[in-house]
C-alpha cells in the first residue's frame, strides 16, 4: 500500500513536501517514483528514485521539475519524499506515488499567484 500525503495550497514560489509512507513491502528494495496528473490530462511522470539496496537511490527527473524538485527516501521509515521548492503555476494537480503496478490514491497540490 501506498499512501500519500503533504499536499495543499500555496502561493507561486512556495514550497511543499510530499510524504508516500509504504507498507507491506519494504520500499527500499524498489524504485521508486512520483506522478502529477491535471484533470482531463494524462499522468505525467515526474520522478524516481532507484533502490537503495542495489542501485544506490539514484535519482531521475522530468525536465518540467529538475532543479526544483528534489525525491528522498528515508529508508527506516519506509517513506519516500518529494520535496518541491519554486512551484509555479503548472505545478498543481494530484500527485501520485508508484511502485511498479501500485499507485496510491492522491494528494492535491494548488499554487495560486
């Protein structure tokens, strides 16, 4: 299971964190990766983050969000991080979390100018 959370309102230029707490697999093992989706839009990939335990959580972004965005783990609780500084105003939507075939459910982030 995958649940995300962290999302919310902010102005252009603000920051959010967003959490996606895993459970029932040890998420570690996996790569990892965030997705936003705008209704009537499809899902954009925005990025990941490689194992830990054997690929040393290289991390990978879309050209939309590099170097304003930065994806962690914290490995002992199971969570991965999306840290997104600058947001603009084609930043909002729903932001998912992914592992392989399992996505959770959402959290909504709005920028306002």
């Amino acid at each position: 299971q995958l649940v995300e959370s962290g999302g919310g309102s902010v102005q252009t230029g603000g920051s959010l964190r967003l959490s996606c707490v895993a459970s029932g697999f040890n998420a570690s093992v996996y790569s990892m990766n965030w997705h936003r989706q705008v209704s009537g839009k499809e899902r954009e990939f925005l990025a990941s983050i490689s194992s830990s335990e054997y690929l040393g959580g290289s991390t990978f972004y879309a050209d939309s969000v590099k170097g304003r965005f930065t994806i962690s783990r914290d490995n002992a609780k199971n969570t991965v991080f999306l840290q997104m500084d600058n947001l603009k105003p084609e930043d909002p939507g729903v932001y998912y979390c992914q592992r392989n075939v399992f996505w959770g459910k959402g959290t909504q982030v709005t920028v306002s100018s």
